[in-house]
C-alpha cells in the first residue's frame, strides 16, 4: 500500500514509518502540520493515510480537517485517524458520507503492530476500523434513530463490533456464536435498516454509519 502519514511529533511520526515500511508497504509521504497534511493527500491520493487531529499551526482539529478537504476533492480517499482526543462534529462529518473507507483510534487503545496494520489494510480496502472510546463518544450525543429502535439487543451488539471493523468470524469468537449465527444476524440486521445493496461489503460500512446516528 501506499501510505500518507501526518503527525506532528517526530518520533511517533518516525516510528510509524518505520513499523509501517517493515511490514512491507510503503510511505510515499509524510506531513507534520495540517497544510503539509492536505498537500501530501492531494499530491499521492494515497492507498490510505495515517493522521493526527492536532496539528500545527494551531494545534487544533487541522489534521482532521485536511482530511475532510481531501476527502470532499477525492470522494472515498481512505483515511485512518489516529489522535489522543475525540473530536465529535469532524468525526461525524467525516464518517457522514458514506465512501469509502473511514477509521478512528485512539493513541492510548493501540497496543500492538498487528492491530496497527490490520486496521490500515481494513480502511485501505474500504472498510472501517472505529475505537470503541470513540463508539460511544459519538453516540453519547447522537440523535434518535428509529431504524435503530428495530434491533434487538443481540443485533445492537453485532453492530457494535461490527463497528470496530470486526469480521463475521471475530464477532462469532467475542460474542461466543457459529459464524453462520452471526451471519443470520447481520442478513436481519441489514433488513431491518433499510439496506438492500447486494455489496456486503458496502452495507457493512452503511450499517456502521447507521450506527453511529449519521444524519
């Protein structure tokens, strides 16, 4: 894959490289303020990018909204970010549109370089890979959905691991079911809200939107 990675600090940015680069992809570029961040996305359109929220110069919410300028000239540019805070109306404009693949982690939640790349790959290939944190962050001030309300409690659990970017054989294993029960479950649950794409991939990543109370 061809990789972007933005972040301001110059050993998280270097080690990222590294890590990233020694499990065989390659960084084609690297940002360390929000501008630098936008010019690298429009200049490579990466396979997928790396970035912080707070960036220089301000250091506010300039890496994620480079993202989301991006994201707005080149629908469905993957983008994972990865920061130490939450930053709950850019998160959910960048999950709103619904293309291609979106992921949202927490510095603090990664514990290892096989979940690191695992959740890149996931993004690159248009999937989602949410923090559980941010989960619920975002639904803590989210808006009724009556779609929602249809689900029951087995299937809001599905859901919700389905959000952190889980397969149906890794939901089966937390949640202690055959793959074929947790396949029952997403066919209803994909009934339920309204999803009919025959793309399961894509009404994966519809139904997490759902999830997570996009207007």
């Amino acid at each position: 894959m061809r990789i972007v990675v933005a972040e301001d600090l110059y050993l998280l940015r270097d080690g990222m490289v590294r890590l990233i680069e020694a499990c065989g992809h390659q960084v084609v570029a690297t940002a360390a303020t929000g501008p630098e961040t936008l010019e690298a996305l429009r200049t490579w359109r990466p396979d997928v990018s790396v970035i912080d929220v707070r960036m220089p110069p301000n250091q506010s919410d300039e890496g994620l909204r480079a993202a989301l300028a991006a994201r707005s000239e080149m629908p469905g540019l993957p983008v994972l970010i990865l920061s130490q805070h939450v930053e709950q109306l850019y998160a959910r404009e960048l999950l709103a549109d619904g293309s291609g693949g979106v992921g949202y982690l927490l510095k603090e939640s990664v514990f290892d370089a096989d979940q690191f790349i695992d959740a890149l790959e996931r993004v690159a290939g248009g999937g989602t890979a949410m923090d559980p944190a941010v989960i619920a962050k975002l639904l803590s001030t989210g808006s009724p959905n009556q779609r929602l309300d249809r689900l029951t409690e087995r299937e809001h659990s599905v859901l919700a691991l389905m959000a952190e970017g889980l397969s149906n054989q890794a939901i089966g294993r937390r949640l202690f079911l055959s793959e074929g029960t947790v396949s029952k479950y997403t066919t209803s649950m994909f009934g339920k809200l309204g999803l009919t794409d025959d793309d399961n991939s894509n009404r994966r990543v519809r139904a997490v939107l759902t999830y997570l109370n996009k207007p």
